[in-house]
C-alpha cells in the first residue's frame, strides 16, 4: 500500500467505524465510587436510623404544640415538587430543633443563630465545576444582582434525586447565609411548606411561581422519612425543564423575580 | 477545573475528584473493553476494575500527562488477561464453532452503516490481539498517534509501523472475506 492509499484508507476505516452500534455505556463512575468507599451503606443505614428517631421525636413535639384547629388543612398549592399547604390562620408554634444530620436544608433566615456551624456539618460540599460533573442538568446561577458573583458554597446532596445547593454569605457578616438557590430534580423528596404568613402567585419568565413569606415550617420528605425546619425568611419558588427552583432570599419579591429571571448556566 | 487538578486532588486522596474523571472516560473505557471482548457485562466489569486500579495507582502516574491514554492502557491489559482466561476461549471457541457473530444484534436490523461497521469490526476481530488493539485506539476511539502510543507504551514511530503492517493485514482480510465491505456499502469502497 502506498502512504496516499493508507491515507485513504484509514479515512475510510474511521468513516465506516463511526457507525459502530456501542451498548449504552453503564454507570461505571457510580459503581465505581460505591465501591471505594465499602463502608458507606452501612454508614447511610445508621445515619437513617439516627434521622428517624430524630423525626419522631420532632413529629411527636409539633403535634404536641398544634392546636387541634390547626389540623383543619383547608387546600394546597403544588409547583413542582413543593407542595404549599393552607390552613385557617392561628398562632404559629413551631418546633425550635437542632438537625443532628449532616443534610440539613440550607435555608436564607433572617435567624439570629449563625447559619456557618449548619453549613460546616452539611455533606457533599463541591466546586462549582465538580457539581455540574455530577449532576444531570444545567445548574444555573444569577447574574442578577450584577455584584453578586459565583456562590460560596456548593453542595450536591442525593435526595432520591442529585439536588444542589448554592449558598452566597453575607459580605458584612460571614457568619449568615444571604441567599440560598436549591435545583431539586424530579424524583427528589418532596418539599411541603405548612401555612406560610403570606402566598403571593407571580411569575418567573412567564412560568407561574409561588412567593411565600415565612415564618412557617417546611417538611422534607421521601418514602422513608421526613424532617422539619422553621423557615422565618421568603422564598421564591418556580419550575422550569422539571427542575424545581427554591430561592431562599430576604429580597422583596419583585427583586427575587429578578434574580429568579437572570439565571444562567455556570460558563456563561 | 481541568483534568490536571482533578488528577493532583485525586491523587492526594480526594475520591470527589476522581468522580468527575471517572465520568469524563468511562465511556472510552468501556467502548474500548466491549471491542476487544464483544460482551457488554465482561465490559462493565473491565471497565470497572480499570477506574479501580487506576484509582489505586495514580501515585505514579504524572499529572502531567493526560489520562485517557493511560486508562486505556489498563483497560487494554485487563482485558487482554480476561480474554486469555479460560472460560472466554472456551467461549470463544464455542462461537467460532457455530459460526454466529460474536454479538447478538440481529445484523439485518441494522441500517447499511451499521452493518458495513458491524463488517469492519468482525473482520478485525480475526487479527491478532496487538493489532486489534492499535485498531481500536486509532480508528474506533479516534485517538492521535501520540495518544495511541502513550497507551500502548511505545514510540509514536513504532505506533505508525505497526499501523501500516496491521492495516496491510486488514485489507488484505477485507478483501478476501468481506467482499461486501471491499465493495462497500452506499459507495465508501474499503
């Protein structure tokens, strides 16, 4: 063979070798990554037992502190996965818990106790970079307000579903959480939000959203547990291509709008 | 983050970085086990095992080259050992004896380009093991000659004479037992 017919040859080759039928490349990364830590299910087993003791135990105290009327849930409003219950309106008792888990919902609290500690014991904290890897969909951050750059913290946590969470601190005080962004794909636990102070429908880019105003609890939740935490600041709530967006922001609603609608993904 | 800083944080232990990377090739892995042994499940488990070791010998491997190269390597390798084992050659055997391809898929479901492909592979799978190797790194996962010899461990010169013997042997294979490959389908004459 000539080197002009080799040429044309291995033009050929890898013209027909494009065609080859390849089976679907399985998970090898997730199996993989199970396999360098052998120890993590059982740690996941003991870590879901210590959570639902932990639950009934809160479940126990907020029934205790419900009057019966608050019982009365008159309707619910669904977005996503978030479903936003309302009731009759009585004297808000909520539950005052510290979470043992190191998967707490990060949530924006105009609370006096630092939010930092929550975030130093919050698992699966990532890069920016390493959480688009892991995650299956785009993960899309403001650029509203223009100042406002990239998070601080990143955390991708499994919740039946690889949900993530962005965090920006307050420049003035490190110590408080500015505002929080949750990307919840479907299949993920479901969030339900227990009579809000206020519910405001608005839109975010033509798609409709519910603006809630705290204080109120919120329940986390999947088939095998649920979880609640106080939740005193506002949120933003909207889907958009199935993911569930939550903006968590001490903003007005018209300024969480705008940041709801400049939304980008991260290279951008 | 590049690959160089995955490999650097990898290689200090940090299993987080080597998700991304693991993502970023497990499909070339896979692609390359699946060729050389024409089973899906011998595949995974190869492909598996590759991220594993590479995982327990990134200590020696320079963060400053890349790394798919050297995953291909460890790929090639486990499943050369695994096709040398006993059960496959049986198997192997067995599948030579009943004269069926060594894949399942119906071949005349197959639209003209899958089949000329189907063809091509079959026919490479009649030459010897370093030839097939150096054909599936080149053609098949389209890797450039520098790549192709850092996975194979050789000189990129060595890379070319070996091509030139293996696709000397290739066409001469085509032509004599796959004259509907040598004619080629919608007019790609091999």
């Amino acid at each position: 063979m000539t080197e002009l017919q080799q040429e044309l040859f291995e033009k050929q080759l890898v013209s027909i070798a494009k065609g080859m039928e390849y089976p679907r490349t399985p998970n090898i990364a997730g199996t993989v990554m199970k396999r360098l830590h052998p120890s993590a299910p059982l740690r996941f087993v003991s870590r879901r037992f210590a959570w639902s003791l932990t639950v009934i135990l809160i479940l126990f105290t907020s029934l205790m502190l419900i009057p019966p009327a608050r019982a009365a849930i008159l309707e619910f409003i669904q977005i996503g996965i978030v479903r936003i219950f309302r009731a009759e309106p009585t004297p808000v008792a909520p539950p005052q818990q510290e979470f043992p888990s190191t998967m707490i919902p990060v949530t924006a609290t105009p609370s006096s106790a630092p939010l930092i500690p929550i975030l130093e014991r919050l698992a699966g904290e990532r890069s920016l970079e390493i959480a688009q890897h892991l995650v299956d969909y785009t993960i899309l951050i403001p650029s509203y307000p223009p100042d406002l750059g990239p998070p601080d913290r990143v955390f991708v946590q499994d919740a039946d579903g690889n949900m993530t969470i962005l965090i920006w601190v307050d420049p003035e005080d490190p110590s408080q959480v500015l505002m929080s962004l949750h990307l919840i794909p479907p299949g993920s636990w479901a969030v339900d939000k227990m009579e809000p102070a206020r519910i405001q429908e608005t839109t975010v880019n033509s798609r409709r959203a519910i603006w809630a105003v705290g204080p109120y609890p919120v329940r986390f939740s999947n088939g095998n547990m649920d979880f609640v935490r106080l939740i005193d600041g506002h949120v933003l709530i909207w889907t958009d291509d199935e993911i569930t967006f939550r903006l968590e922001t001490e903003l007005t609603m018209e300024e969480a709008v705008r940041v709801a609608e400049s939304l980008e993904p991260i290279n951008q | 983050m590049d690959e160089s800083t995955l490999v650097r944080h990898a290689m200090n232990g940090d299993a987080a970085a080597w998700e991304p990377l693991v993502l970023a090739h497990q499909e070339a892995v896979f692609r390359l086990s699946y060729l050389l042994l024409g089973d899906p499940d011998d595949a995974e488990d190869i492909a598996q095992e590759t991220f594993l070791r590479a995982w327990n010998y990134l200590k020696r491997f320079d963060p400053a080259r890349p790394l798919r190269p050297w995953l291909l390597s460890i790929a090639s390798n486990l499943a050369s050992n695994r096709r040398r084992s006993a059960g496959r050659y049986l198997a192997a055997l067995t599948r030579a004896f009943r004269n069926e391809p060594i894949t399942s898929v119906n071949v005349e479901q197959k639209s003209a380009q899958h089949m000329e492909a189907s063809d091509l592979w079959k026919a490479v799978q009649t030459l010897s093991l370093p030839d097939q190797q150096i054909i599936y790194l080149r053609y098949f996962l389209e890797l450039s000659v520098t790549e192709t010899a850092q996975s194979l461990g050789v000189a990129e010169g060595t890379v070319k004479s070996r091509l030139s013997r293996a696709l000397n042997r290739l066409r001469g294979i085509i032509q004599q037992d796959f004259p509907v490959l040598a004619e080629g389908h919608e007019g790609r004459k091999v």
